[in-house]
C-alpha cells in the first residue's frame, strides 16, 4: 500500500510542479510522476534535516518542502528531457 500513495503523492505533486512552471514541459506524465516522487523524498528529507518531523494535524511545513523540491525537480528533469529527447524527435518529424 506504500508504494501505491507513493505513486499518488508522486503524481499530484509531478502535476501541481507543471502548474506552478510557466511555460510548456514537454516530459511524459509516467515521468513528470517520477519526478514529482523524487520531490516528496527530497522534501521529507529537507524537512527532517531541519527539524520538521511530525507535527498535529496537517504538516504543512513538510508539504512545502515537498512541493518546492517537486517544482525544482520537474524544472530540471524536464531541461535534461528536453536535451535528451527533444532533438530526436525534432529530427523524426523531418
């Protein structure tokens, strides 16, 4: 049950990241969830580093953290996409 709201969290956050970019990203969704994983991990990591471990309620501050690496991420990932594949694919549409 882990990993399917792993792969929840991963997907919303891939999706709000997209939001949040301006501009068009051009990476698949399977990816942009990936990503959006890698921001939750890296967030969770930032938080605990700083002292945020678990709060009452609704961990808003962890979910920023979350949110702000998700949106790096998908900033980057996307750039590295876009270098790797996108001149292929350039190239098959001659």
């Amino acid at each position: 049950m882990g990993w399917l709201w792993a792969i929840i969290v991963g997907f919303i956050l891939g999706l709000i990241a997209k939001a949040v970019i301006p501009g068009k990203q051009h990476s698949p969704l399977w990816l942009t969830t990936i990503f959006g994983m890698l921001g939750a991990i890296v967030g969770n990591a930032i938080a605990r580093g700083l002292g945020v471990e678990e709060t009452r309620g609704v961990d808003w501050s962890r979910h920023i953290f979350q949110i702000v690496a998700a949106i790096v991420i998908v900033a980057v990932g996307d750039m590295l996409y876009l270098r790797m594949w996108g001149h292929r694919k350039q190239r098959q549409r001659m």
